[in-house]
C-alpha cells in the first residue's frame, strides 16, 4: 500500500505584507509545513503572480501547484475544514 506524498504548501510572500504574516502564523499554529518565497526583491512579481497564479497580490498561497487564494481564503478553508481535506488529499475523493 503506497502513501500519498506529503501536500506541498508553498507561499509567495513580501517583506511588509500583514496578511503574509497572517498566512504565515497560520499555517505555523497549525503546524503545517510550507515553503516561503519571498518576493520583495523583484520588481517584477505581480506580473510573475499574475501568470502563476491569476492574481497580483500577496500572499498568495498553492497546494500541490494549485493555487488556492490569499490569506482569506486559507482561512475561510482552515474554518470550513476544507484545508485539512484538501491537505490529507481527501477533497477530490469526495468529489
């Protein structure tokens, strides 16, 4: 029986964004592993945002290469539980 790999949680960040901070403590409390890409050095990054993920502000926030959305929207999943779902890799089954 092969397990599902880890979810990859990857957050693209500036330096003086206080939902940055907000997602960061977050994921922090509820100790769930993710990569921070800092952004703040390149002049470029709402475009770079833009392309990746559709939207030009930060944070912005993908599992496993999907973008889910900002800060609001990781806390609306965290509360709704479709964070841990989507994490345990539940949510497409349901579906």
């Amino acid at each position: 029986m092969s397990q599902n790999p880890k979810p990859k949680v990857k957050l693209y960040t500036t330096v003086f964004c206080p939902y940055c901070k907000a997602a960061k403590r977050l994921l922090a409390e509820r100790e769930i592993p993710y990569e921070e890409i800092d952004l703040s050095g390149q002049a470029n990054f709402r475009q770079f945002l833009q392309d990746l993920t559709g939207q030009r502000t930060v944070p912005q926030i993908l599992i496993n290469d999907e973008p889910i959305g900002g800060y609001m929207d990781l806390l609306e999943m965290d509360q709704g539980g479709e964070l841990w779902e989507l994490l345990e890799g539940t949510a497409e089954e349901a579906v």
